[in-house]
C-alpha cells in the first residue's frame, strides 16, 4: 500500500477528534488581517473574559501545543502544528535547533535517533558518532543535527519518540523548519483569520553558543532566531509569540540585542519525591544535569534551579523575562501512599508503582500567587494524557480533564499538553464553572 493511501485511511480516525475540539474551544487569540494576512499586533487579544479567572491578566488560560499535537502525530512536524491548529488551540510550540548551514529546526534533541528514521539511511551511517546531549551529558553513538544540512534532514522520516498513537504515523512526515511554521500560521490566520500564536525554545543554547563558537554553525541560535523575529515584524510585546528558555543566559542576550518580545523562564528539577510530594534537586552529576541551568554550571555556580522558586528568585527572573514554566508538580505537588515498610504502595493494581497514576495530588505551592505577585504569569509542562510516569494522577481516576480543571481553579495562565484538544474541553469546562 502507497504511503499516501496508508496515511488517508489513518487520518479518516482523527476528523472526530479536530472537529469536537473545534466545537468545543473558544479562540483565545484574536486579530484583524488585511488582504496581505498580516495583522495589527495592538489589536492581539485573547477572546472573550467571562471574568472570575486567577490568571495574571484575569483572562481564560493559554492551551500550548508541546510540540503540535504530539499526542496523536509525530512531533515538530508541520502535521502536528496544522492539527493542533485545526484543534483551535492558542499557541503552538516548537524546539529550536541548528542546523550544519544554519537553518532553525524544529526539533526537541540535538540528535537524531530518538525522533526520526535516521538508523534506516544507510547512506548516514558513517555519521554516527559520540558527543553530548547538549546538557553535558555524554552520548555514546547517534547522530548529532550539527552535523546536517536542511536538506539532508529533510530526508529524514519524523518519528515518535513516546507517543503510541503518533507512532502509527512514523516515518510519514517530515523535520520542519522555524519559517516553515510561521508561514503555517500564516497561511491558516489568513484562511480563517484566526491567529495562532507561536512558542519557540532555544534548545540547548551553551551547547550551540559553543558549537558557533568552534565554527561547527554558522550563526548564533539566538542570533538566528531575532532575525527572523525581525524579518517578519514580530519584535514587539504585543506580537504573537513568546520565547523561552531553561538557560538565563540565552533569554538574557536576547534582550541585550534588541528582543521585546515576552519571554519565559523554564524551571527544571531532577525528579519528583513521592514518598514526600517534594521536588528532588542534586548536586551530584548525575541529578545535577536537570537540577541546574547548563549555563550556571559551565560558569562553575552553585544555585540550582529551585533558587528561581522563590519571591527572590522570581523577582531576578523578572529582570528579563516576563512569565516562568515550571514542571507542573511544582504548582500541585503528588504524592504516594506508604505501605508499613515506607514504600510507595501500588494504587491502581497493576503490582507496581509507577509514578504519576499510583500517586496523589497534593495542596498547591504557593507559586502561582508568588510569581503573580512579582508581575510573572505562569505556564507550566507537560500534561498527557496517556496512563505514564509523569501524566494523570491517580485520584484522577484515569480522566485528564480532572487534572486540567484543578491546575486551571490555582490560576495558572497556561499549559503545555500533548493533547490540545484534551486542554481545550477541560477549558471550556472551567470557563462554564466560572460563570455559573
């Protein structure tokens, strides 16, 4: 069977799914377009306020698509934006990498194995090699972007690399560049004249700062992306786009160089403590990778990111950036059951523990109020919806909307999901609630 008749019988399964999230979501970004399909970025507003909301601008919170809808197609492709666009959402998200002549790829590894079919080309095979993950970590043998130009990844199938429904599409699509993206929404603002923002991350920025550096690229990531947010009129804080980072110093010389663009501090931690419902943050090298900004690390300092956590950190955060992202059990913190031996006991019956569904959640931190209170909004990560580690809760039971409506009641401003559409019923859902 032809790949394009392989990929119409599978697709006939989603028109369900984008059709009942497009009757189900307001849009939440709204604009007038001229005949040309550009728009007045004061006009840019987010929809209807039917009032009541915690959020920092009193307004329903952003639904992002991590990734597109990763959930259901291969992530970072041009399928998966169009379909979260199709699914009405907000905002679209993609990585940021670059590649060997300097095009911006969107793409969540600095390597290639993990999310594409670069194993089955044999005319690659002898660029296998060893390096590092991009945050210091080392990695004995795969295939680095850096070493690629666009149109030898443009060979390449996208695959899913945690996905099972998306992985019935792998090999299908295509990596996708940044400008590809924004001509996507572009082309979809004019046919509809509803516009969808975008999310950009600079992925891995002291990685490719030294790789610009040894002369390996051609150009700056952070350089490359303020060119095209130039180039297509974007610099302003009212345009349809946010950037953001897990590394200061990334959103820092963007601002240094010109971006007025909203930017977003990304907080990581090591892993979650289920026997305490605490965030584990470690100073050993193995948990120190997730625990630190790569930035602070090469510059030999010791903070870690929970420093950014609290009133004075956020209020340094504030100095550059304009909202955090941090992991959702930063916000509603989870928790286990102990058994008489103190281990964490299996909830769901399935004889083990397994993180997220045998565990439940807890009282809110108090961040969400403190980085309101320090004028930042907040957008957390990542909500699935499959049964998996870090995904629904136990007391849940099984319903991701359950989820979504208890971090939505604390105020967040948005969230990151692999399934939009899922984000998007359990909004309209809240946005009922808080008008009744």
């Amino acid at each position: 069977m032809k790949a394009s008749l392989r990929l119409s019988l599978r697709l006939k399964g989603l028109v369900v799914v984008v059709a009942a999230a497009a009757m189900c979501s307001a849009a939440a970004w709204g604009t007038d377009f001229d005949d040309e399909g550009s728009h007045d970025g004061a006009a840019l507003g987010r929809g209807r306020n039917p009032g009541g909301f915690r959020t920092l601008d009193g307004r329903p919170p952003l639904v992002i698509a991590h990734r597109g809808a990763s959930g259901y197609f291969p992530e970072e492709t041009l399928e998966a934006y169009r379909l979260a666009i199709a699914m009405n959402v907000d905002v679209i998200e993609p990585d940021l990498v670059v590649s060997k002549d300097g095009a911006l790829i969107a793409r969540h590894d600095v390597t290639l194995n993990t999310s594409t079919d670069v194993a089955q080309h044999p005319e690659f095979a002898n660029r296998k090699r060893s390096g590092e993950n991009g945050d210091g970590e080392p990695v004995a043998a795969d295939w680095f972007i850096s070493d690629f130009t666009l149109a030898e990844l443009k060979t390449l199938g996208a695959t899913s690399p945690n996905h099972p429904a998306a992985m019935v599409y792998n090999g299908l699509f295509h990596i996708a560049t940044f400008e590809e993206i924004l001509d996507l929404i572009a082309l979809k603002a004019k046919e509809s004249g509803h516009l969808i923002a975008v999310y950009p991350e600079t992925k891995n920025p002291s990685y490719h700062l030294a790789l610009w550096r040894s002369g390996k690229i051609p150009v700056r990531l952070e350089d490359a992306l303020m060119h095209v947010i130039n180039i297509r009129g974007l610099n302003h804080r009212d345009a349809p786009i946010f950037v953001q980072s897990f590394e200061p110093s990334s959103l820092q010389y963007m601002r240094s160089v010109g971006s007025n663009v909203r930017q977003i501090q990304l907080i990581d931690a090591y892993d979650v403590d289920f026997t305490t419902g605490k965030m584990i943050y470690g100073t050993d090298p193995a948990h120190l990778v997730y625990s630190q900004p790569t930035d602070w690390k090469l510059e030999g300092r010791t903070e870690l990111f929970d420093s950014m956590l609290t009133p004075k950190g956020l209020a340094k955060i504030r100095r550059y950036a304009d909202g955090i992202g941090p992991w959702k059990p930063m916000v509603v913190p989870v928790k286990c059951k102990l058994d008489a031996a103190g281990n964490c006991m299996d909830l769901d019956g399935n004889d083990t523990f397994d993180g997220y569904p045998d565990a439940i959640q807890q009282a809110p931190t108090s961040l969400v109020a403190d980085a309101h209170r320090a004028g930042l909004f907040v957008h957390e990560y990542t909500f699935r919806s499959e049964r998996g580690f870090y995904n629904v809760p136990f007391d849940a039971k099984g319903d991701p909307v359950k989820e979504y409506l208890t971090h939505y009641r604390i105020g967040v401003d948005g969230v990151f999901t692999d399934a939009a559409d899922t984000a998007l019923l359990a909004r309209t859902k809240f946005e009922r609630e808080v008008a009744r």
